[in-house]
C-alpha cells in the first residue's frame, strides 16, 4: 500500500542502545542484511508540494482583544485551496502541515527517538521525534502517518484505527532552525524490543529514551535535540502522562 515518493531506497536494520546527545553511530549495531523496503534514496524532494494554510490568529495575553488563541484539541488548520514546493514554503515562511508520531514503550516509560541524518535540510544530525514528515497535497493525514512510519523505520502494520489524533500545534519553527507548520501530534505504544529498519537517508539511528529525560531536554532546548516550541512540550507531555502515568512529571 505504499507508494515510492523519491524512487529508490537506501536502509538498513540496527538494534537498540542508549544512545547520548548527540548519539554516537558506533553505539549501534548495523544488521544490513535485512533492508526496508519503503526508505527513500533522499533526505527530502524540494520539488515535492504541499497544501498552503493560512497562518494561525495571533496570540494574545490581552483581555480585551478579541483575538481567539488556536486550540490546539478543537481547532484545525484553514486551507487557502493553493499549493507550493517544499523549496519554496520553507524558504518563504509559509504555513503547511505535517505529522509527528512518538513510539512510545509504558513498560519501561520510555520513548523512541530518531537521529536525523545529516543530510536532512532542518535539524541535521539531531535527536528528533519517533517519525515525522509533511503532509503531501492530496494525502491524507493518516496515509502521512503510515508512509513516514514506514519509510523511516520500516514499521508498515499500522492500521489507521491506531492514529488517534492527540493534538495540533500551530509551531512558528522558522526562527528557531525549523519551518512554520501545523504539527498533527499522534502517539503509538511499541516495546523497546521491537526492531526497526530505517531509510538511512533519512534518520542515521534510533534510541530509547526515558520519558522524563525527553520532556527536560525539550524544555531547556538542549542543543542534541530538534527544537518544539514550549506549547508542543506542554501538550506532549500532557499526552505522555495519559500514557505513562505522573511519574513523568519534572521535579
């Protein structure tokens, strides 16, 4: 069911470890008789397009504004029924959308990350989300969801009654290294004993880490980690509590 979006695939399978920040690549083992079949030749397509939204309402401490804040559980991102390259809307700021998907393990309260390569045109070389990517014109979210899966770590069993939308983040990620996004924001549970192919043109290597350790990192910016902005942080670890449990929370 998946389709090829760059043409040819470069993977490989490792096994866990822990990694630090930035990981070391010799903290892996690197199985490379087992291959993904879905990974792509390349980091990203500057040509491919995506749907242009209209920027989110301002934010606003002001009582007597009239400006409504985007909610990031009810509101959903405006379409302006035009399209762009992936070249051209993050050269120019302009508002789109795409999927994050954490991986998340409750038996052991940890999380799956990814190491971007470094080849990757934003946060090369970073610790970074479970899967991620935009959203194509004309693909779904959840089809998003199941092609990044796939391509990135090889996890192709996900049916769509497993991406249950958490919540959406209206992320002005320019400034900070990044593009300006609606973040769709779903969370997966997996064991830690699971293992996963990646598209090497994509992410170099994948860890564990512990829940609690993720959300400090986020919350100071470590410079190991891909940046999200302070709204992400509180309403990913709202979602991780659900899943895990208070034990999460900072000291």
């Amino acid at each position: 069911p998946f389709r090829d979006r760059y043409q040819h695939r470069t993977s490989r399978k490792i096994t866990m470890a822990n990694c630090e920040s930035p990981p070391s690549a010799s903290q892996q083992t690197v199985q490379p008789e087992q291959l993904n079949p879905h990974a792509l030749d390349s980091a990203q397509d500057p040509s491919e397009r995506f749907e242009v939204m209209q920027p989110p309402p301002p934010s606003s401490t002001d009582a007597s504004s009239t400006t409504t804040p985007f909610d990031p559980y009810q509101d959903r991102p405006i379409s302006t029924n035009s399209y762009a390259t992936r070249g051209y809307v993050h050269k120019n700021g302009i508002w789109h959308c795409s999927v994050h998907i954490w991986i998340v393990d409750p038996s052991s309260s940890t999380v799956l990350l990814q190491k971007r390569s470094m080849t990757k045109d934003t946060f090369p070389g970073r610790l970074d989300i479970s899967s991620a990517g935009h959203v194509e014109a004309g693909t779904s979210l959840a089809k998003t969801a199941q092609l990044e899966l796939a391509e990135e770590l090889g996890v192709d069993d996900v049916e769509e009654s497993e991406l249950k939308l958490a919540f959406v983040i209206p992320a002005e990620g320019s400034p900070l290294g990044g593009c300006n996004a609606y973040e769709h924001v779903y969370f997966l549970t997996r064991s830690e004993d699971s293992q996963f192919a990646l598209g090497t043109a994509e992410v170099s290597e994948v860890c564990w880490k512990p829940a609690k350790e993720l959300v400090h990192a986020l919350r100071i910016k470590d410079e190991g980690y891909a940046t999200r902005t302070s709204q992400y942080v509180d309403f990913m670890e709202k979602e991780l509590v659900k899943i895990l449990g208070d034990e999460i929370l900072g000291d």
